[in-house]
C-alpha cells in the first residue's frame, strides 16, 4: 500500500505508475534527502515533538540507508514513486514504526524544495571551482601572449590590430561575469524551506532556524506559499548556465575558424581533435563543434523550466516534478564542457607568425593614420574620409598603407610627414593605445594583475 494511500480504493494502474515515478531521475537527490531527513529528526527530537531516542533511532537508520546506497547496496522501487518514499520506506522496513514519525510536521512538498537547494548550492561551487581554473588558463597564457600580435575584428573583417593577450583577457571578463552570475544565484538559492510543509506551514513547534544552521542555510523561507512553489533559483540557475554556455560556445566558434586552414592561427592538440572516417588527412575541432552544440541544449533546459512555470497557480503542482531532469540536464552539460574545453584551450598551439601576418594585412592601420591627422588638428571625420580615399587609391595600386611614399601620402594630405611610419607600424600601434582596458602589452598586464587580484580574493572568500 502506498504511504499516502489511505483514502484510496484501489491500487494505482501500472501506467500511471510508470508515469508518476521520478525515482529514475531523482534517486540521485539520495544524500541531499537524507541529510535533511536527519537534520529534521533531529529537530523534532530537540523540540520534543518525538522522544530524543525515536529520533537517535531514526538517524542511525537514515545513516546506514545511506552507506548501503553509496555501496550499491540499494535498489530502488518504481511504485515506491520518489527518492524521498523510497527512502521513506526503507527506513520504516529497518526500524519498523518509529520510522513513520519522520514525517511528522513535514510535506514531500517542502522536502523536495529542501533537497534540489542543498543539491543545486553544492554544484555552484563545483562549477564555480572550474570556472576559477579556466580562468587561472587564461591568465596564464595572456601573460605569455602579450606580444602576440593578431587582428581584431568587426563583422568578421580585420579591423584593427591587438595582441592574442588582450584577446584572451576579453574571454576572462566574460567568465568572471559568470562566476559572479553563479555566486548572485548562490545567494538565492541559500534559503531554506523547510517547514513551509505542503502549503500552509504546521501546527508543530518547529525550531526552523537550527534546521538551517545544520544543513548550511544563510536564511529561512518567509512565506510557505512561496516556500513549496519557488523555482526561481532554478530558472535563474539556468540563465546563468545558459550565458556561460554561450560564452564557451563563442571562444569555440573562434576556435573552429583559428584551426581552420584559412586561417592556421591555432593547432589544436591531438588529444582534444579527432579524426574522419574517410579522409586521412582530416584533423577536426569536434570538441569545440560539440560544445557549441551543447549550448542550444542548456537552452532548451532553460526554456523548458520557464514553460513549466509559467502559469502554476500556488502552492505546489506535480508539474513542478519536471524541474528535475531540465536542472540537472543543465548542470551536467555545464560542467561536462567546462572539463574538456579548460585543458583543449590550455594545450592549442598558437601560430604567432600567421596571426602577425594577418594583423599587417587588410589595413590594419587605417585608422592610425586617421588618428595621426586628428593630433594634427584634422577633424576626425575629414580625416576618416581622408584615409578613405587612401586605401581606394592602395587597393587599386596593390599597396599597402605601408607601402605608399610620402609624396603619395602628401597628395591626400599635406599634413603627413615622415614619421607617419612609425604610426603606422603594427607594433607599435598595439604599443601606443595604453587607455586602460586597450590591448597594449603594459595595459593587458594591468588587466591580468587584476585579474589575479580578484581571483585571490575569491579563493579567501571561498576559504
């Protein structure tokens, strides 16, 4: 007989078992379930609600439930529907009765609630833990990289030259917004709800506070409503996966277009390459390609909890049961990625000379000299259309800006001079734009600097 089925006549049809089950997805819930089991025993215990010894009894029941689980010893049951019956039941077949009292002054509703937080606020700080490593990557070859001179681009299209460093450092602002996602949505998800029971709280004199104090709570729910029907934490966890996927799959899309022979920036490591089937000579970005491909599923994670919440009137709804597999689908994804693609970036090859090559050609340096007429008191707009012209004049000649006499230079403008050169050197266009943030070596240093500084005092925090 089921734990709830008192009122009911008759047994619950075999398909609709099979189909109101979660045991399948949520047994992984099994820990964060019996942590908060024990920890409301143990309350109820305290509050004299069940004898300290009923309590003791039901710990120390709950404690080997779980050593058996670890150790494989555990097969759950389709009809006993949940990770929280299941474990329910096998409590009571233990202990006997006494197991039935730890239930008291509690709801599956607000179980339920309880557990995916505990679970959910560990798995930030894992993710957090390798978004933290990445980012220590990325400090590290910027650093070696700040004289690496590449294009920067718009549209595509070269457009001004910058350094693989600062490059680089423009994907660890991105991460960093995302640890910082990832530490907000922490905040929320740190309150406990435990007590809200179904809907409406509970008779029992319950000592919420301590309950949150052993399980690690920051807060307590305020509202029982909101206690049982809350998924924001969810969805927000979600949104914030979501913009970190689509941070990773913009790096890997760059990364798809460096390995490619139009450009041979980059050369990926073979551990993190595969090969065809067919043609030998192959040697794809598969990891990147797959991990772009993730992206649309954490999406469609998102997407799917958004729908699933979008009209529930309160409390609690067994549509809320599909929270589950979209979660931890995103969690998974997450992380899955965040493994493979750290050391697939770590161990690329960079080719600095055709990233140099490329950032002398497609006029780079265009507007240099726009700035050059500018300092001379040029108006920025009559200079722009000034140098306009010039790159007309150099792509019907065959030129380069570079390539152009001075005397070709002085039939756009008077104002040009020798040292016009030395403006335009790809070098040392990088070098002169020190406004900090800029892609000169001094300014990404100051960028990387800071960046360890934030990162030391995350690790501190964290410890």
């Amino acid at each position: 007989m089921k734990l709830w089925g008192g009122r009911f006549q008759k047994e619950t049809d075999r398909l609709v078992e099979d189909f109101h089950s979660s045991i399948s997805f949520d047994q992984r819930l099994a820990r964060q379930d019996i942590r908060g089991s024990i920890a409301h025993a143990r309350m109820l215990g305290k509050q004299g609600i069940i004898s300290p010894e009923e309590a003791d009894k039901i710990i120390t029941g709950l404690q080997s439930i779980l050593a058996d689980i670890e150790g494989g010893k555990v097969e759950f049951e389709i009809g006993a529907e949940d990770i929280h019956m299941n474990i329910e039941k096998l409590l009571t077949e233990r202990i006997g009765d006494v197991g039935r009292k730890l239930h008291t002054a509690r709801s599956r509703n607000d179980q339920v609630a309880l557990d995916i937080r505990i679970y959910l606020k560990q798995e930030i700080r894992e993710i957090e833990a390798l978004l933290v490593n990445l980012q220590e990557t990325l400090l590290e070859m910027a650093e070696k990289h700040l004289y690496t001179v590449m294009p920067g681009y718009t549209h595509l299209q070269r457009a001004q030259p910058i350094t693989f460093g600062h490059h680089l450092m423009a994907y660890f602002q991105m991460f960093k917004r995302d640890i910082e996602r990832m530490q907000d949505c922490f905040k929320r998800t740190d309150v406990m709800p435990l007590g809200s029971g179904a809907l409406a709280g509970t008779t029992f004199h319950l000592d919420r506070q301590a309950v949150a104090a052993e399980l690690d709570f920051s807060a307590i729910s305020e509202n029982s409503l909101d206690g049982v029907s809350d998924r924001d934490f969810a969805i927000e966890f979600c949104a914030a996966a979501a913009i970190l996927m689509m941070h990773m799959s913009r790096f890997c899309e760059e990364i798809i277009l460096w390995a490619s022979a139009e450009f041979q920036f980059i050369e990926l490591d073979d551990a993190y390459s595969t090969g065809s089937s067919i043609m030998p000579q192959k040697k794809n970005p598969d990891v990147a390609e797959l991990i772009r491909g993730k992206t649309g599923r954490v999406y469609g994670d998102l997407m799917a909890l958004l729908t699933v919440m979008k009209s529930l009137p309160l409390a609690y709804n067994k549509d809320m049961q599909e929270d589950k597999e979209a979660l931890f689908d995103a969690i998974d994804t997450v992380k899955g990625c965040l493994l493979v693609f750290t050391p697939m970036v770590e161990t690329m090859r960079v080719n600095r000379e055709v990233m140099a090559r490329a950032a002398s050609g497609g006029f780079t340096n265009a507007t240099e000299v726009a700035d050059y007429l500018a300092k001379k008191g040029v108006p920025f707009r009559k200079a722009h259309e000034i140098v306009g012209r010039l790159v007309l004049g150099c792509l019907e000649k065959g030129k380069s800006l570079d390539q152009l006499t001075v005397a070709e230079y002085k039939e756009a403008s008077p104002l040009i001079e020798e040292d016009i050169y030395d403006a335009i050197n790809i070098e040392k266009c990088v070098a002169a734009r020190k406004v900090s943030g800029g892609p000169a070596p001094e300014a990404v240093l100051e960028s990387i600097k800071s960046g360890r500084a934030w990162l030391e005092r995350l690790k501190n925090i964290a410890s």
